[in-house]
C-alpha cells in the first residue's frame, strides 16, 4: 500500500471537513445578508412612519408647534388630526412600524434664516422627526431614521 | 475499494445535510427581495400620490373597500388613483381625469404585486390625507405602509 497512488480515507474526510467548514461559513455570511435585508424593511417602514409626521407638522397650525425659546423642544401627537404637547425635555412617542412598536422623538426648535427676517432669530422652526426600526434606542443612523426640514410660521 | 465507498457514502450524507441549509436560505432570501420589492412598490405609489397631492387643492375619497378611489383636485388637471384587492386582480393605477378614464398608468399590476389593501382615511378634510397599503409581492409576502399626505395648496 505504501508505494500506491490514490487517497485514503483520512484524506477524504478531511477534505469533507474542509468543506463543510466552508459551507458553514458561507451559510452563515448568506444570513447576515438576510438579516441585513429585514432591518432595511424595517427602516422604509420606519421613513414612512417619519414621512408621516413630517406631512402632519406641515399641516398643522404653525403657531401650535411654536416653541416659547430657541433651546430644542419636544412635540408629542394626540389624536387626529394632531393636537400637539410642547416640552422642553426628551419625551419619546410609541408608533407601530410595520408590525413593531418603535421609539418615536419629534423635535421643533427656532433657528435663523437669514432670507425670511433678516436680523430675527427665530424667524425660522427647524423641525426633526427620528424614527427608530430596531430594538435597541442607540441614536445613530443603523438604528433609526432621522427626517429633518425647516418651516415658516 | 472499501475505502472509495465509505468515501462516496459519507460524502453523499455530507451533501445531502448540506442540502437543506442551502434550500433554507434559498427560501429566507426569496422572502427578503418579495418584501424588498413589495415595499419599494408600496413606496413608489406613496411618492406618486405625494407629487399631486402636494398641487391639489381637494381630495374626495370613494369606492367600496376592495376598490377604493382617491381623487385629488388640481389646477392643472384633476388626478385619480384608483386600486384594492377586488380591482383588476389586485391594482393600483392612475387615471390622468375623472377616475376609471382612458389611459390609465398602472402603479401596480396585479401580476407582479397586488394590491391586498388600500385604505384611504381623512385626517383633515382637503388637507391632510392618511393612506395605507399593502402589498403582496409573488402572492406571498405581504407589506404594509402607511404615511399621510399633506395638500399644501388647500383651500
């Protein structure tokens, strides 16, 4: 046997180790990209969601999102259409994205535009609607979405 | 010999256990592209139905819940988006007048995706405008969104 070409059974199980190593390792990469493909279906949700609240501000009463200084306030939505709660610290909402309940934080500040009012500053209300679509509230952009748009009272 | 046929027997049972993790994510990756598709189809409609709503003056809303009309009034031109479970297998089309008028341009086909629910529900009469849809994509995954739209040449 010794002088004899061919493969012997530890070879071949160790090629069919080698193998099932890689196919273990492809597979897994195959549902990390699966996963990947959940979270951005999650995501256009969750931008319809923020989209939403965007339409509802522009909508709205402008002197009823006004906030009283220029330091960053919260709205909160109650009922429809909107009647709007102003405060002035973090006050997240619960909205349904796609079939989850998410973290919601809509945000109204005054800033300056200088062609509205020049020399006024607070002529302007900078609006900001952050919509997360995952579980955990890290406030960065793989785990909400982040909607921003200027509006004149 | 002997050798040659464990070989070809433990490699055939390596294969076939490595068949159905391969069939699985066959499957897990056919379910993301339907949903991918089904909501880029569903977004899609929202951003046509956006860039009228946005130089409509009215909206009138009718239809039964399988064939749901939506109706924006424009000064350029009256728009009508028309679509439910029971219209045409499941479509979603936009009439260019009076909805139900000559053609039309289909959003969606009712082939590829079907429409399984279109709901349109006022928010603030001629002004405000909450639409939800879904899709359903190869008749398997289903999609909803839904967003408001905001008329911001109401009268």
């Amino acid at each position: 046997m010794g002088d004899q070409k061919g493969v012997t059974l530890i070879e071949v199980l160790v090629g069919i180790a080698l193998i099932a190593v890689i196919c273990i390792t492809t597979l897994n990469y195959f549902s990390y990209g699966v996963g990947g493909i959940g979270r951005q279906g999650n995501r256009r949700a969750a931008l319809e969601r923020a989209r939403q609240r965007l339409e509802e501000l522009a909508a709205t009463n402008a002197t009823s999102i006004q906030p009283s200084d220029t330091n960053p306030h919260w709205l909160t939505c109650a009922g429809s259409p909107c009647s709007w709660t102003i405060r002035n610290s973090v006050t997240p909402e619960t909205i349904q994205v796609g079939t989850l309940n998410q973290r919601m934080e809509t945000t109204v500040q005054w800033v300056d535009d200088p062609s509205v009012t020049p020399g006024i500053t607070t002529d302007t209300l900078a609006i900001g609607v952050k919509v997360w679509f995952t579980s955990d509230t890290t406030d960065d952009e793989y785990h909400r979405v982040y909607l921003r748009t200027l509006r004149t009272p | 010999m002997l050798e040659l046929l464990i070989a070809i027997i433990i490699s055939s049972i390596a294969l076939l256990a490595a068949t159905m993790p391969f069939i699985a994510e066959r499957v897990f990756w056919n379910t993301g592209r339907r949903q991918t598709e089904a909501q880029r189809d569903a977004q899609m409609v929202f951003r046509s139905m956006a860039s009228f709503a946005r130089e409509s003056s009215s909206f009138t809303t009718g239809g039964s819940s399988g064939d749901v009309t939506l109706a924006f009034t424009r000064a350029s031109g009256n728009v009508c988006f028309e679509g439910g479970s029971t219209f045409n297998s499941g479509q979603l089309r936009r009439f260019d007048g009076a909805c139900g008028g000559p053609a039309p341009t289909i959003l969606i086909d009712g082939v590829r995706s079907k429409v399984t629910q279109f709901v349109v529900t006022q928010v603030t009469a001629n002004k405000l405008v909450n639409v939800q849809l879904q899709i359903t994509h190869e008749n398997r995954q289903n999609e909803t969104l839904q967003t408001d739209l905001f008329l911001r040449n109401a009268t």
